[in-house]
C-alpha cells in the first residue's frame, strides 16, 4: 500500500536512526520500511515497555537484528534520552499518550509525555548533536477542545521554537501533522473489528455528521520520510488527504448492522482542522501537501518558502468537512480489504 507520498528520495544509507514509541504501529511500519528499502547503520527502538520490545524482536529476521537496537527508556526520562541519542543522525518522534478520553481522564501523565516528553527531546538531541528531528502530530493539535490536542500544541510549538536553540549544534526539528491512521492501535476500525466479531446488534456512532481526514501507515511513513527530505527546520507538514464519513466507514464494514447514535464523547469534534484561516497566511500549497512556515527566519535562510511555492488563497480552511478528498463506501470497503488492522 505504499505510493500515495512517492518513493522517497531521503539518503538514509549509514545513517543512525532512533524512533521514540518505536514499538507502536507507526515505529513498526516504519522500522520495516526502513529496513527494507534503505541501507540504515542502525535503527533504535526506544520505547517503554519490554513485552512489545521482545514481540518486535521476534517479528525480525537475524540478519535484520545486526542493525536495530531495543533500548527500553522514557520519553520523561532526559538522562535517558542523552544516552540514547549519542551518535544518532534522525531521531522520528513518535511516542505519545493520544487517547483522548483517557488524557481527559488523566491530565498530568498526558502532559508529562506529551509536553515535557517533547522538551527533552529538544533538549537530548542537542546535547547529542543529532541533525534532524521530526515530529508526529495531529490535526487534533488546531484549535483544541480537549487535553490531548492541547499538549500536542504545546509540543508543536516546542519542536518549532527549537530552532532558536539549536544554532550552535546544527540540530534542525520540524513537524508532521496528519489526520487519524487507519487500523493504528487504539483507532476506531479495531473498535467496530471487535464488536462485529461478538456479535453486536449495531455498531455506535457519536454522530451521524462526524468527519475525519484518515491515512494509512503505509502513506504516513513515507509522508514523514518525504519531509525529512524537503526540512529546513522550524516547517509544519501536513499532507492532502481524503475526509472519511464515519458512518460511511461503518456501513463499510456491517453494511447490515444499524447504527446507534450515541452523542459525542467529551472533548470530541464534528470535523478536525489541520490547517486554519490564519495559519494560511503563511502556508505554501505543493502537489501532494502544504507546508506552514515559521513565523521567523531559522539558519539564515536565503527566501523563504513563498518564494518558491504558491501562498494558499486568502480565507484558505483545512478541514474535513470541507474537504476536496473524499473516501467513498466502496474506497474504504477495497481499503480495509488490504489493511493489517492492530489490536
């Protein structure tokens, strides 16, 4: 399923590259995508728990193991990080608490990964010398209504402002900012998955007007490698992806189960944003994605990226209700065929 973004032209040969929640879908998609069309020094997993650490062991080959390293840490834990960033190239980061319920529920472990996760990320990679930092965001981060999406911000912010600190090192941080994966742990198709398979009278729908911008694994890896190619540092990615309908999604998947609309859930919106009206006031249009630039000059540029990509129009919206994309019942019933769904 990889091809929507490309084939990527990022040179990752000898390079060592670390993924923070390495262990969870996307670290695993990419980690496969890395070993198998790249020729990387090394490839770092650092996650917390030590269960999925020796599952991923055993999912690779022994000749696949001489170049990935487990390293069990915290994205908390600053120390932690130093000691595992020395001799890194890339660092992707992708841990987070994202479980929006669950972050309402409990403000300050959300805000201790999510926030203080990100400046010591920040504050590792320069220490270590790394050269690029991506990090993965959400369209949950624009304009949010619940905790989640607000720490996210914060870390948005963070990573972006970092460019001021890194002069000295060369370190150079960026964003990525995409709508939710398809099938990714925790999503809402192994949610349905599950009640199909025990029998469910009707699957539950917040609400019946409910839109969401979807990607797959596959698409998200090689959007994200795509802009550790095209980085500068301090730029915010986000790519031109379809809207989805979720009951369109739930038709797909029961087209005989009825839908109960249950209302929605606290901190929940009818339709994500990935890019707003004032942010389109410095946001640059491409084939494939749009680019939101720093509202400051890092690296003594030379031009910006305005002068070499088109400005979106005035009053330009991303949001997935306004959509141009749109996945069909028949799109999602040929994708969900092909899908590798986590539990």
């Amino acid at each position: 399923m990889f091809g929507r973004f490309g084939k990527n032209k990022v040179d990752l040969s000898d390079k060592s590259i670390l993924i923070t929640g390495g262990t969870g879908s996307f670290g695993k998609t990419m980690l496969r995508y890395l070993l198998d069309n790249h020729n990387p020094k090394r490839v770092i997993i650092l996650a917390r728990g030590e269960y999925q650490h020796y599952l991923l062991q055993q999912s690779l080959r022994p000749d696949e193991l001489d170049r990935v390293r487990f390293f069990i840490g915290d994205v908390r834990d600053l120390d932690r990080l130093v000691m595992a960033f020395r001799g890194v190239d890339v660092v992707i980061h992708a841990a987070a608490q994202k479980q929006v319920p669950l972050a309402e529920y409990n403000p300050f472990e959300c805000v201790r990964t999510n926030i203080i996760g990100a400046e010591n990320i920040v504050q590792a990679a320069i220490r270590a010398g790394v050269k690029r930092v991506i990090a993965l965001s959400t369209d949950k981060a624009v304009n949010p209504i619940n905790l989640y999406g607000a720490t996210k911000l914060a870390s948005d912010k963070i990573f972006v402002a970092a460019n001021s600190l890194g002069a000295g090192t060369g370190t150079r941080f960026s964003v990525v900012r995409y709508g939710n994966v398809l099938g990714s742990r925790g999503s809402v198709i192994p949610f349905f998955e599950k009640l199909i398979k025990e029998g469910a009278a009707a699957l539950p729908i917040t609400d019946k007007r409910m839109t969401r911008f979807w990607i797959t694994l596959d698409d998200a890896v090689l959007f994200t490698l795509s802009c550790l190619e095209k980085m500068d540092g301090g730029e915010i990615f986000v790519p031109k992806i379809p809207s989805m309908r979720l009951t369109d999604l739930a038709v797909a998947m029961a087209p005989d189960l009825p839908l109960d609309y249950v209302g929605i859930r606290p901190g929940e919106k009818l339709h994500e944003i990935m890019i707003t009206e004032d942010n389109a006031r410095h946001t640059v249009e491409l084939d494939d994605r749009y680019i939101i630039e720093p509202e400051w000059s890092f690296w003594g540029k030379k031009e910006d990226l305005h002068d070499r990509y088109p400005l979106v129009a005035e009053g330009f919206e991303y949001s997935s209700g306004e959509n141009s994309q749109w996945l069909s019942v028949e799109d999602l019933q040929d994708i969900l065929e092909r899908l590798t769904i986590e539990n």
